[in-house]
C-alpha cells in the first residue's frame, strides 16, 4: 500500500500554523507599537503563500503552503484587531512598556498586566474579589 | 494553476472554526481531563490519513488531526477561562475514564 503524505503535510502545516501564529501575535502584539506593520506583513506573506501553493503541482506542497498562508491571513486580523481586544478587556497581560499598551492601560479598568491563564485550573469559579487579587499581582 | 492548497486551505480554516466551537463547549461539558482521548484521536486521524487513497481525504483526515491535537492542548487555558467567568462556568463536568491517574499528568498547555 503506497503512504499518502498530503495528511501528513496537512496536519503538520495546521498545527504548527496555529502554534507558532499563536505565540507570535501574543510575542508581536505585545512588543509593537504600530501593530498594523505586522499585521500587513502577515497578509502579504499570506497572500504569498496562497500564489505559491498554485503554482506548484506538489499536491503535499500546495496543501501546506495553502495552509499556513490562511493561518497567517488569520494572525493579520489577530494582531491588528483581536488581540488589543483581549488587552483592553484583561483578558491578555499589557506591557507597560509599550505606550501603545500604556495608553490601554490608562483608558481601560479592566486591563491589567498580569497573565491571568498563566496558571492550573482550580475546579470551581473564582470570586470576584479572588479575581481583584489576582489582577493585584497576588497568585 | 492547481487549486487543490486553495481548496483544502479553506476547507481546513472551517476545521480550525470549528475547533473555537468544541474546545469551549466540550470543556464547559466534560472538562479539560479528555485531553489525553482527543490527542489520541487526532493522532489516530493523521496515522489514517497516511493510508487513505484519495487526496481529499488524506488532507482532510491530516488537517482535522491537526486542530484536535491543538485543540487537546487548549482545553486546559479554556478550563481557566471558565472560572474566571470569561465563559460559562459549569461545575457538574462528566470526568473521562482514568480520569485518578490523568490528573497526576501536566496537562499540555503552548
């Protein structure tokens, strides 16, 4: 029976797609101050991909290139759009020394600069004052 | 031009959707413990896609393999933001099977 590599090459090209375009916006959208730069990088290089998987008549090749190119398509809104969302409403940490993180920081209540999933589930439903510590700093 | 990137491309965007829809309802339901059964069965599908004759399938099986393996290791940040009240909290979750000895596992979290 002959192996067909296209899953492979697809499975690969998803979950890495996901994983590294997961860590980079977080990584990305916290260090720049002009997110739209990146998030403009992102397209065209997703774009790009999406050119470069028609042309080639590797269908194991087509795939992922076609893949990754729509996870980067996906990191372009998530950049610019999806992730100061989650800043602003502290549902990501906000670097203080970013002044485009500052100025959330300043304007929104709800932001906070502690990483509240960097940690093990609990069973049950914080408080609200549990959450008022844990955004004080407090584990 | 060959499309076929394109096509499985946007086919595997929809799985990826769909994967926001599972993790958060079956977290809210089950919990976040079934991460060892949904990384075996997205391991099972890329294993199969290797044997399926047909290109559509292969990718299709490989591209779903993919999103549950991801999927396993966001079930554990999903079960947090539950409890933080991001998501509906539901505290009565159907534990899995060897659930004793999956809680002595990290659960696998990137």
């Amino acid at each position: 029976m002959d192996i067909n590599w296209v899953g492979l090459s697809a499975a690969l090209a998803t979950f890495l797609g996901i994983w590294i375009g997961h860590v980079s916006v977080r990584k990305i959208e916290r260090e720049v101050v002009n997110v739209w730069i990146p998030a403009g990088i992102a397209l065209l290089a997703g774009f790009g991909l999406w050119l470069a998987s028609t042309l080639t008549s590797n269908l194991p090749l087509s795939a992922a290139s076609g893949i990754v190119g729509v996870t980067l398509l996906w990191d372009a809104l998530e950049i610019a759009i999806r992730q100061p969302a989650r800043v602003k409403h502290g549902h990501a940490p906000a670097n203080p020394n970013n002044p485009r993180h500052r100025q959330i920081l300043a304007d929104y209540p709800e932001a906070t600069t502690v990483d509240l999933l960097d940690r093990d589930p609990i069973g049950r439903a914080y408080s609200a004052e549990e959450i008022a510590a844990l955004k004080a700093g407090g584990r | 031009m060959n499309f076929f990137g394109i096509w499985i491309c946007l086919v595997t965007l929809f799985v990826i959707g769909m994967g926001f829809v599972w993790v958060i309802r079956g977290e809210r339901f089950f919990g976040y413990l079934w991460w060892p059964y949904v990384m075996t069965l997205g391991i099972l599908c890329i294993v199969g896609s290797l044997f399926a004759a047909n290109n559509w399938v292969s990718a299709l099986c490989g591209a779903v393999g993919g999103s549950l393996i991801w999927g396993a290791t966001e079930l554990k940040e999903q079960a947090v933001r539950g409890e933080l009240g991001w998501y509906p909290f539901n505290g009565r979750k159907i534990d899995p099977p060897l659930v004793k000895i999956i809680k002595k596992w990290k659960a696998p979290s990137l």
